[in-house]
C-alpha cells in the first residue's frame, strides 16, 4: 500500500508540474495568424480578346511583398501579417489541365488589394476579377460565330468541321452570348479528322511565353500541335493530347518550349487531328474560343 501510495503521488507531482510548464509556455503574440479568405477569381476580357470563359484554379498570394503560397480555391489560409497589408494576387491555372503543373498564368493581371488585417480573424477578399494583360498580343480569335470560320482541313481529312448552333452542343458562358461552336462529326467510313489555322504566325522563338487557349468538349482523343515552315519544308509537330470528356472543358496549353525548338520555322499554323477508332460508332468534337496568345 505504501509503494502504490508513493507512486500515485509521484505521478501527480509530474503531472502539476508539466501543467505549470505548459501554462507558463504561452503562444508568442507574433505566432498568432490572421486569415484571409478567396472565394474566386473571374475573368472580364475585352471584344477584341474573345470570350470571358476561364479555368482560373488558384490564388498565387504575395503579402506585403512576400510570397505567401498558391491556394485552390475557394480558399482561406493563415497568414502571419497584420494590420494594414498589400494583398497582391496572381490568378493561376493548370497549365495542359494537369493538376501538377500549376501556374500563375502570365496573361493575366494581378490584382492588387489593401486590407486591414486582424490576428484570429478571417479577412474575406470574396470574388475577385482579373483582365488580360494589356501586353499580350492576340494572334487569333476565333468563336465561329461568323460563317467564314479561320479553321482550313488539310488533304489528309476525310472529315470537315462545321459550325452547329444546336443548343445542345454549342458552348455557352454566363453573361455571354453565343449562337456557334465548331463541331467534327465522324459517321461511317470517316475515319481521319486534321484542320489547321487558315492564317500562319510569326511567333516569338526566344523563351517567350506563347499558349494557346480553347474551349473543348470531345469523345475521343484530340491532338493539337504545330505546323512549322521553313524555306525548305514544313514540319509537323504535336504538343498535347486532350483525353476524352463528357462536358466542356477549358485548357491552357504551353505552346513555348515547341515554338522554341523549331529555330529553322520562320512561322507557325496551329493543328488539330483525330482519328476514329473501329469500337466508336460515332466520335464527336466541339471547339470554341480558340486563343493564341504571346507577349
């Protein structure tokens, strides 16, 4: 009885003693985080620039001119700033639509926002919006809303894309108002789809950043590449394959590095092919908003 008396005893001696240690550990003030809460990010594009769809993801946030992090939003994550703060936030996307390749997407503006921040509180940005960057050059445009679409099928193509204003396949985005979308359809014994750009491009081969941004809704594999001429051929480079999907989809695709690779191309037409296999009865693709985008 002694021996389990002095061992109660013993555990709680520690017991007061580590809860004294702990009360008297109290959370430096400066460690206390203030929060900041984004619900969206929304693009306004201007006529010129096509149509205001996007697939902004994240929020890349610098506060006071320190890199806090990329959130996915909506999103609300600690920061350890308070009082009056620049926010400054640079829209991102997933560059190829891969989730591993995030980006802040260089076409797009910062935003740039003060706000008073408290410790223990959530400051709420809500939605926000961006615009293009007034240095980006716009090489093509094209939402087939006009019936001389820029889009030419080549010898190979046994399939030709057409405009449809069938409401159940066109492409639309709130606020917006869309009549077209391109759309290739391969029944019977069509079997090979390949159009290209009906106009060439003098595109920056320097590292420069050059994409190429579309609206999609497919049911079998689309390849989109590159024609590049030089003075003596003209060479035929894919880029990226987009997967199957069963709605629209918005993509980004980094058309840099193989603009940049092709030195002896002194200009540039953009492909898209498809081929339908023998288990598909009928392959179906849908375009829109196609964008070629460079500084």
């Amino acid at each position: 009885m002694r021996f389990d008396y002095l061992t109660n005893l013993f555990y709680c001696c520690t017991l007061i003693v580590l809860l004294s240690l702990f009360a008297s550990c109290e959370t430096s003030e400066e460690d206390i985080p203030s929060y900041v809460s984004i619900d969206s990010i929304s693009l306004a594009s201007e006529l010129k620039e096509g149509s205001s769809s996007h697939k902004i993801t994240d929020a890349w946030v610098y506060i006071n001119k320190k890199l806090v992090g990329a959130f996915e939003m909506p999103s609300k994550f600690p920061v350890l700033d308070d009082g009056s703060s620049t926010i400054i936030i640079q829209p991102g996307v997933k560059m190829n639509g891969v989730a591993s390749t995030r980006i802040p997407y260089p076409f797009f503006n910062q935003i740039t926002l003060n706000a008073n921040l408290t410790k223990e509180q959530i400051t709420s940005l809500g939605n926000l919006k961006t615009t293009y960057n007034s240095n980006t050059v716009f090489s093509w445009v094209e939402d087939f809303e006009n019936s001389s679409f820029s889009l030419d099928s080549t010898s190979r193509s046994n399939v030709k894309p057409v405009r449809t204003n069938d409401e159940t396949k066109v492409f639309k985005y709130p606020g917006e108002i869309s009549h077209y979308s391109a759309l290739v359809e391969f029944t019977g014994e069509s079997t090979v789809f390949e159009c290209v750009s009906h106009s060439s491009f003098e595109l920056p081969q320097d590292g420069t950043e050059v994409f190429l941004e579309l609206n999609y809704k497919t049911n079998t594999p689309l390849t989109i590449g590159v024609f590049g001429r030089t003075a003596t051929q003209t060479i035929q480079e894919p880029v990226f394959v987009l997967n199957a999907n069963s709605t629209w989809n918005k993509i980004y695709i980094n058309l840099t590095p193989t603009v940049t690779n092709m030195s002896s191309s002194y200009d540039f037409r953009i492909y898209f092919s498809a081929m339908k296999s023998d288990e598909t009865d009928k392959a179906e693709i849908l375009l829109d908003n196609i964008k070629l985008l460079h500084f």
